[in-house]
C-alpha cells in the first residue's frame, strides 16, 4: 500500500482525561507549505472534498494532511465529550508534530473556527486560509440562537441536546460545547490574521447564510481577502465544479506563500 494512503495515528495531549489518545491522519510528503485539512462538525477525513485534495497533492507533489478531530472518525474519543478548544487544539498539534514551518489551512463550516482559532494562536505557522462556508461562534450565534426554549433548558439541565440532522443520527450537543463555544466567539472582537485569506460560500446554503460569510470577511484584519459567492451552491460545496474551484483556490494561496 502506498504510504500516502496509509491511516497513521498521532498521540494527542489528554484533554479531558489521563487516558491516552490519539488522532488519525494521513499524510502526502511533498514541496512547500503544508496544507492541512480542517474538517466540519461530525465529518471525517474520508469526505469528497479532502480526498480530492489529497489526491491533488500526491499529484502536484505538495505537502498535504488530513486528519479526524477528537471523537470523529477513526480518532479516539467521544463525539459527545468534544468542545471546540479540543479540535482546535487538534489542529495546533498536528501543525506541532507533522506540518512544515509554513502551513495552509483549508477549513470546512466548524474548521473554519477551528482553522481561525488556530491562525490567530500560531501567526508564525499558518500562513493562509481557504475556508469554506465558515461558520466561527456558530453554537452561540448560528445554534443557540435557533434553538426553542425547550432545546435550550434540555442542553443545560439535561447536558445533551439530540438535534435532527439530515443524516444517519441526530446531533449531539452537549453543555460543554455550547458553553465552551461561548468562550471562543471571534467575530465580534476581530480576528486578527494579516495572510491571504480565500472564502466560497454557497448562496443556497441552508446551514451558514451567505449573509454569515460576510461577517466573516469583515471581521479579518488581512486587507487580502476574498469571498466567492456559488449561486447553486449548497453547505458541502462537494459538486465536482465546487471541488475544481476548491483546488483553483488551494493552487492560488499557495503561489502566493
């Protein structure tokens, strides 16, 4: 089996507990700065949109890695005990222990927080940002402000909230992440981030308005920012012309690093 290929495993830092554990992740060894995927809430490194990057770069012969938050995909951990200082702490450590010194991170809906967080806290390392329907403080100002009353008292007495979701199971929000969510809200205090800065966002995204994606834009400090806006677009940007598109804008950052 090609190296590239191979499902490796990387011992994270106890977040919650003093078991061990680890994230999985695969990686291509090639040229330039690291382009790390950052995928969004409950997806995994096996989605359309990260492969076609990995294959991209085993192709172009450029340093790439995607990898599965805490309790998602092949990683160890519960989904439920997840918050977002633990995924973006997993960005940070794969950047630590695997990346380049200069890195790219391609965020997806929650990796855009996550991909956010992490510019801000590792300005010598993260480069640029291509992120994809960006949804930073989306449990406060996405979730919370959506959900009814009854949604609200069962995620804070209860300390889980079940929501419906458009796949196999619902999801899982726990008080943890709701109030962990609310300690890392960015966008209005500006994210201070001064590289190139690329946003596509779907205009019939039922998820994270387009409206969102501007605030997102507006929030950046960096004067190199663009929003592309797909008319047709849904959440996952996952059509073949969207993944194009994803790897048009991959290829321009990565000229200009």
């Amino acid at each position: 089996m090609n190296d590239e290929n191979t499902i490796k495993y990387l011992a994270a830092p106890p977040f919650l507990s003093d078991e061990n554990e680890s994230l999985a992740y695969q990686q291509v060894m090639g040229n330039g700065p690291t382009i790390i995927w950052c995928g969004g809430l409950k997806s995994d490194m096996e989605g359309s949109k990260a492969s076609a990057l990995h294959d991209w770069a085993a192709d172009a012969g450029r340093n790439f890695i995607r990898f599965d938050y805490y309790g998602h995909g092949q990683s160890s951990g519960r989904f439920r005990d997840g918050t977002i200082s633990r995924w973006a702490a997993d960005v940070g450590q794969v950047i630590e222990d695997l990346a380049a010194p200069e890195v790219i991170l391609i965020g997806s809906s929650m990796g855009g927080w996550t991909s956010l967080l992490t510019a801000i806290q590792k300005p010598e390392r993260v480069k640029g940002l291509v992120l994809i329907a960006p949804a930073p403080d989306f449990t406060e100002k996405l979730t919370w402000a959506n959900w009814s009353d009854e949604a609200r008292r069962a995620v804070m007495e209860d300390g889980i909230y079940y929501e419906p979701s458009e796949y196999d199971e619902p999801y899982e929000y726990s008080r943890e992440l709701i109030l962990d969510g609310r300690d890392n809200q960015i966008l209005d205090e500006g994210i201070d981030f001064d590289g190139p800065v690329r946003i596509l966002q779907g205009l019939a995204d039922s998820v994270v308005p387009a409206s969102y994606a501007q605030n997102v834009m507006d929030a950046i400090s960096s004067p190199d920012v663009t929003l592309t806006l797909v008319k047709e677009g849904d959440h996952s940007l996952s059509r073949a012309e969207d993944i194009d598109r994803l790897i048009r804008t991959v290829k321009e950052v990565c000229r200009q690093i």
